[in-house]
C-alpha cells in the first residue's frame, strides 16, 4: 500500500464538478495518480459521503458515472469499530475546530496504514497527518 493515497471526501468531490473551485486541480492530480501508479484508497464513509454529495448537487446521471468511472480503479478500505472510537476521541481533542468524524475517521485510517491523505482539507494538518500534495 506504499503506492497508495487515502482519498478525503474533497477531491473526490472536485473531480466530478466542473464549477468546484478545486476541479481543474483535482482532475490534474488524478492524472498524476494514474500516471505515477498509485492506488486511491477510499474509506466506505467517505465513498459513501462523496456519492451522496455528487448525487444531490449533480444529478443521478453525474452520480452513476462517477461511481463507475472515477471509483472503477480506486480500492476500498473498511474502517474497524477502534477506529471510529479513535475518530471520536479526536473529534473531542479538537474542541476549537470543526473537525467532521469524516475527516477524523480518515485521519485515524492514515495514521494505521500509514497512507499519506489526498484532501483540500487544513484540518488534516491541524490533526497532523500526512498529506499528500
């Protein structure tokens, strides 16, 4: 998993949508991906997060090929009950951000496995966690 990148809700997002201000950035670093050979993990909350925000904002046209264009080459990663207790307590560490059990579930994930996150998100930092840029 070394050639690996955990994916934030945030690009995945951007990639589907030509008005996001990040698209233009998300589709070049998808092609930097596939380029270098790396394998985009996506945590099941986040595929779910993502598919529920591109459906909503985008259509079930955008939605259906997002999930069987964009999400075809991604592998998935199952989060275990500890490390959504692990979110939680980080979640509560934080008191003075908005930090999402999302991104702290993410966060909790990379730390784990090791995996640097792809994310638009400055709370990975906050959180100290390795982002990949």
């Amino acid at each position: 998993m070394k050639r690996s990148v955990l994916a934030d809700t945030g690009p995945l997002y951007a990639a589907a949508d030509p008005d996001d201000q990040y698209h233009e950035r998300a589709q070049r670093e998808l092609k930097r991906l596939n380029r270098d050979r790396r394998l985009v993990v996506v945590a099941y909350p986040i595929l779910l997060e993502s598919y529920t925000l591109v459906l909503y904002r985008l259509g079930k046209e955008v939605a259906s090929t997002w999930l069987g264009e964009t999400m075809a080459g991604a592998s998935f990663i199952n989060p275990a009950a500890e490390d959504y207790r692990a979110a939680t307590a980080k979640v509560l560490s934080f008191k003075d951000q908005s930090i999402t059990l999302f991104d702290a579930t993410v966060a909790v994930l990379a730390q784990r496995t090791g995996l640097q996150v792809w994310t638009y998100d400055h709370h990975f930092d906050v959180m100290r966690v390795p982002v990949w840029r």
